[in-house]
C-alpha cells in the first residue's frame, strides 16, 4: 500500500500515516484512489491501523508482525497442520500403564514410521514446545490484531463528521444522486424521520442539509467480543499446566478400603463395587445368557483430611464431605474434585478370619478367635491355648533355595506360623503352620509341614460366615479441572461475539443537499438487500419512488 | 496518544512473553510428571521406624543420604540388602545415612525381615504407599542418592551390585 506522506485532507483534518480514507469527510486520500472509479473498500472505515508508522522501531517491528492478519492465518494453517500430525497414531499421554515405554511402543507397533514418530517427539504433540508455542503466537496475534484494529475502529465511530465528500458517497456500493424539489432542511428532516421509525439513530449537522442515520453499531464488536473470548480459552488451556489444576491419575480401591488421593487433600473409601447384568426377559433373543451388563457401580465415602495431613507418622484425621455412588456417566463431584468409574476387577480379597482351635484327640473345639491379614494380634488365648504369632506371609511360596517367600503385599495365599502351647503339647511350644484358605492347605500340603502337630489339632474356619472377605476392587479415575471453567467463559464470549456479529448488520446512510441536489451513499458490512430497502424506504417517504434496486452501484457481495 | 501506544505495547509484548514464556518453560519440564529430576529436592517424608518413633527427611539435613525403598516380597531387594549394610557401614564414619523404606507392609513382616538379615541402618515403614507415589516409583527395588542440600544425585531402579552402591555414594559424599 502508499502510504502518503502528506496525510492533510483538503477539508483540514489531520489523518494518521496509513489512513485510506479521510477520518472526517471520506475523501480517499490517496492520488490512484480518488481517481479510480471503483467502489470504496471500507474496511475498518479506511482508518488507519494503530501500528502504521513511518519509522517502526525494533519493538514496532515485532508488534507488526503480530499484527498481520495475513500472518495470523498462517499461523492457524501451520497449527492445523501440526495439530493433524498428532492425530496420525495414538498420543502417549492416551496410555495410563505405569510400565508403558512410549519408545519401545511405537517402533513395535507401528515399525520404522513409529519410529520415526517417537523420534519427531510427535508421540506427545500437543504439549510439544513448537505446538504450544504457536498457541502462544497465535493469542499474542489475536491481542495485537484487535487492539490494532478495534481502537481506531471505534475513534472513528465514536466521531463520526456528518457532512461527506462526494466521491465518498458516490462511491459507496449502496448510492443516489437526483434533485429534491422541496425545501432542503425540511426534505433532510423528513427522510431522518422515515429512517427512525426503521430503528436508526439520525444524526442531522447545523446546517440541516447534512445527514447521518447509523443502526446496530454494537455488531462490528462482535468479532472483538469472539477474539476475547478465544484469547480466555487460550490462556485457560495453557493454565493446565500450571502444578495442581489438571489431575488426571487413577485409584484403585478394594471394597471397604479407604486410601488416599495422593496429591489431593482427599481420601475415598468404596463401600462397596457391584456390577448389575440385564435379566433374560429384558434382552432380545439374540442376546439371551451373552451377560450384558447394566450397570457397573461403586458406593463410594469422600473424605477430607483436616489435621496430619502431610504426616504419614500420625493417622490422620478425615472428614466426610460427601456419599455418592458412582456410575458410568455418573461422577462423584465435590468441588473441582472428579471421580469416576473406570474399571475393575472381581478377584476376592481375603481380610480376616475367625477359625476355631479344634484338639484332635478329645474332639473338642475353642474359639473362634479373630485373625486379620494385615497388622494381626501377636497374641491369642483361645481355651486350653496360648498362641504366639511368630511369622507371617502374604503370600505364600517357596523360593528357588527352598526358603518360605512371600510373592507380593496382597493376601492371595496367606500363611501364618504360630507357637502353640497347651493340654498335650511341649512346654515351650509346638510350631503350627496354618493356612487360612483351603486350597492352600493341599497346595503347599499344611499337615505334612506340621508332622505329628496335624495329629492333634487343627485350625480350622468354619462356614464363610466366619470369614471376612471384599468381594471386588473398583478402579476410578480421579480428575480435577480447574481450567474448565475459564474454558466455559471463553466459550460463552466467543459465541456472544459471534451471534452480535451473524445476526446483526451495522448500516449506515449518508446523505447532503447542496443546491436542491441530493447525494446519497449507504453502507453495511452486509445484508445490502435490506439495507437498500431502507434507503428506498425512506426515499419513498420523501416522494421519491425507485426501485432499491436501482441503488446498486455494483462490486458488492450480497 | 504516542506514548500511551508505546505503553501499551509494551505491556502486551510482555505479557505475551511471560505467559507464553511459562507455558513453552513448561513443556520442557512437564513431559513425565511425577518423577524426580536430578537437581531437584527429593519430596519431604515424616514416617515411622522401627520403634515406632518418627523420622522425617529433614533429620537428615547436610548429611548424604541413600533412600532405598524394599518390600519383603521383592527378592532384589531382599538380596541387596546385605550389600547396603556392608557400604553403610563403610561409609558412615563420612557421614553418610542410609534409610530404606518399606513398602507399606505391616509390623511384623517387617521387623521379622529386618532381624533375620540384621541390617543396622534405619528402616521405615510407609504408609497406604503415600511416600512411595510421591517418589514417583514404578518399580522395585528403586534407591535415590540425595545430595546432603537435599536434591537428587541419582536415582537407581533396580538391584544394586556392591560397587554399584559405592560409586553412587562416593558422588554424593563428594557433593
């Protein structure tokens, strides 16, 4: 573009470097323009854009970058681009195993090109640097390119000069040139009064042979509103990096256990897992005994630690805070706090047991007493009988030195080993292994390790009522989202600023009587249909009868 | 009018510096969360050893420090045992600590363990596997080598060889 060096109108305002058309009057400054017979482009009402400058600086040079709409799509194109390249195999972040190794993963999966994906680091594109430095790039040049354009835009709004040049009215897409027979100021003032009942604000200048009739101004905000809006959304998806506002980790909880949500000041219990499966008569006949599900769900206790919570040294202290049970679909919500169901797994788990003490010999039996997995009494006097707790595993097993093991943490084959004195027995003691489930008893053969101990008695559970199991555990995904309400605002904005800018159309109608002739120039960002109609309107109003589609001047899109 | 723009668009730009600075910043820090990087301060612990009195990192301040996490159902771990005691033994004239912390296992598991390998250094005890997520471990047996200004020299997963466990202490007793 030309930018003229001298930017004095001939009506005597002073225009800004880069201004197309006079702020005041209209006139296209430029020699080319004025002598052209074109439409007039007008964009931004031909002001200026804040950042023209005829000596940019380092810092202007920057933030003329940024200003640069044609910039601004490329921007968008290349982060489409990059944001497709994402799409291509799954994102490493999509894999929630602890064990997953995203650089094995992909070159087995997906050969040489999963290869080459993981080494691109395109296995983690959208938090990548480059892709959240476009996002960066792409806000800083919605924040430039609006403040650039709307705050001329709105100066030159906000004072807009009623009488204007000829060639601006002549060369709007909507014009009319023709005699007015009636007395100017009278004729002005009645085409104003026409306008008004269509719902324009007229505007009339001192001399009365001037006018401005402008309506629904507010929707050229609109695309500022959106930018707004789209900035908020931004700045809220970057916010999920900050430490503690995006959560997205996995609990996993036996039925009546409560455990910790670490990084969280929360701690759940699950009162229980149970997954319901559809009755016969309520499936079709091709689906008959397939074991459909209906609902998978888990009672769940919220609690909130309210004292000795950073201490694993004290116990500390909960509070409840809130019941729920949770469904597919159907989170717990506490707070920004989500928890919601995610898998689970029906394997038992064995926690107490309360056997009897039965002495062989006589047929005698004493108890029960209570033995848990986890953390048991040392100490039992049962009857006849004291016993000493002297060992224990979890899980049960003989290593490759043929020494007792314990295989993990959880009590899948628990064993006990106890010193027993009593009726019949040595004085220091006799030791007796025992296991509580059954099928470890043959397994690792219980009576062969205790000899002639097995002989004359016998531990032993009687009916499951006396044993304590959870019947599931039930895996739920913990996630909290403090963004996603600055998401929700974002939204709202964009979507504001979009309907004031779809459904409204800002029109504007110039008129001037010099000498009995009228020149008429209108204008809108689109919707000329209506916009002619208005003018004809008006026109009509005044005595003058035209078709509005004789008010056409061509080049217009609408 | 030129100095408000001048104004503004400094502000703007810095902003946009800052923010996108931090979010950029982020992406090279943020890639696997929940670990531990060499350099940064080891999570802070207040647990309970085997006499049941409570021990926290910071009565470790300006010491070296091994951070040993075991389970009596991990046999590495088990097996390196032995090896941690013998350099304990070596190395804490120099000052040097060593702390294994069990895997939320209960009293007599562990102290049944301890006493039939007869190791002297401090055993604790987790609890509902809250130190061990803060630690970020995904599997046994995994030590960390805490500087004595307490960050992270190096972490090892896996058993340890004896010369193992010396080279990685002599780096953080020279430290």
């Amino acid at each position: 573009m030309l930018l003229p060096v001298n930017s004095k109108c001939e009506c005597g305002h002073q225009n800004a470097v880069g201004t197309v058309l006079c702020e005041a009057c209209g006139k296209p400054l430029e020699e080319q323009l004025m002598k052209s017979n074109e439409p007039l482009e007008m964009r931004y009402d031909g002001v200026a854009r804040r950042s023209q400058k005829a000596n940019p600086d380092f810092l202007d040079k920057i933030w003329n970058f940024f200003s640069s709409v044609k910039i601004a799509i490329y921007l968008i194109i290349i982060t489409f681009l990059g944001a497709m390249l994402g799409t291509i195999f799954p994102q490493a972040s999509t894999f929630i195993s602890a064990t997953f190794n995203p650089k094995v993963y992909y070159s087995e999966q997906y050969g040489l090109a999963g290869e080459i994906y993981y080494f691109l680091g395109l296995h983690n594109t959208y938090s990548s640097w480059w892709f959240i430095t476009l996002l960066v790039m792409i806000g800083t040049s919605l924040v430039i390119c609006s403040i650039d354009r709307v705050l001329p835009l709105y100066r030159a709004l906000n004072k807009q000069q009623i009488r204007k040049h000829h060639a601006f009215l002549k060369r709007q897409k909507a014009t009319y040139s023709g005699q007015v027979t009636d007395e100017p100021v009278q004729w002005t003032k009645q085409y104003g009064e026409a306008l008004k009942k269509k719902g324009y604000k007229v505007h009339i200048d001192e001399s009365g042979t001037a006018l401005l009739a402008e309506k629904n101004r507010f929707s050229r905000w609109g695309p500022y509103i959106n930018h707004i809006g789209l900035i908020l959304f931004l700045l809220a998806v970057l916010a999920r990096s900050i430490p503690d506002w995006n959560v997205d980790t996995y609990v996993s909880i036996t039925d009546g256990d409560t455990v910790p949500i670490v990084g969280t000041n929360y701690y759940v219990k699950s009162d229980g897992f149970s997954m319901e499966l559809y009755d016969n008569d309520e499936l079709p006949i091709e689906l008959k005994d397939s074991g459909r599900v209906k609902t998978f769900k888990t009672d769940v206790v919220l609690y909130e630690c309210a004292a000795n919570c950073g201490d694993d040294f004290l116990q500390p202290e909960l509070q409840e805070v809130k019941q729920h049970t949770i469904l597919v679909n159907d989170p717990l919500r506490y707070k920004e706090l989500k928890l919601h169901q995610f898998d689970f797994n029906l394997t038992p788990r064995i926690n107490a047991v309360s056997p009897m003490i039965i002495n062989k010999e006589t047929g005698e039996s004493y108890g029960p007493f209570h033995l848990t997995m986890v953390d048991p009494e040392l100490y039992y006097e049962v009857g006849p009988y004291s016993m000493e707790l002297i060992d224990k595993y979890m899980d049960f097993s003989i290593n490759s030195e043929g020494e007792p093991i314990t295989l993990s943490s959880s009590p899948n084959a628990p064993a006990f080993i106890f010193n027993i004195k009593g009726p019949n027995l040595a004085e220091d003691g006799e030791m007796f292994m025992y296991f509580p489930l059954e099928k470890d008893k043959v397994r690792f053969s219980q009576d062969t390790i205790n000899r002639e101990l097995a002989n004359k008695l016998e531990i032993k559970v009687d009916g499951m009522e006396n044993v304590d199991f959870s019947a599931a555990t039930t895996y739920l995904n913990v996630r909290i989202d403090k963004a996603v309400k600055f998401l929700w605002i974002g939204a709202f904005f964009s979507m504001l600023g979009l309907i004031m800018g779809t459904y409204w159309q800002h029109r504007r109608i110039w008129l001037r009587i010099d000498d009995n002739q009228l020149t008429l120039g209108a204008h809108t960002n689109k919707n000329w249909f209506g916009l002619r109609a208005d003018a004809a309107y008006a026109l009509k109003r005044c005595g003058i009868e035209l078709d509005p589609k004789s008010l056409d001047n061509g080049g217009h899109k609408g | 009018m030129g100095k408000n723009r001048k104004k503004v668009q400094i502000i703007v730009l810095l902003f946009a510096f800052v923010i996108g600075g931090y979010a950029i910043f982020q992406t090279f820090t943020n890639d696997t969360p929940g670990t531990i990087k060499e350099g940064q301060a080891v999570p802070d612990f207040r647990l309970a050893n085997l006499q049941g009195e409570p021990i926290s990192l910071q009565d470790y301040n300006g010491s070296p420090l091994v951070i040993n996490f075991w389970g009596t159902f991990c046999e590495p771990c088990i097996r390196e045992m032995p090896s941690f005691e013998r350099q304990y033994e070596e190395w804490k004239d120099k000052g040097v600590e060593v702390v294994a912390i069990n895997l939320s296992e209960d009293t007599l598991t562990v102290s049944n363990y301890v006493k039939k390998l007869g190791v002297t250094y401090t055993i604790l005890r987790d609890v509902d596997r809250k130190t061990e997520k803060k630690y970020g471990l995904r599997s046994y047996p995994t030590t960390f080598f805490v500087n004595p200004n307490g960050t992270l020299s190096s972490v090892f997963v896996g058993e340890m060889k004896e010369s193992q466990i010396h080279e990685h202490i002599e780096k953080i007793v020279g430290g």
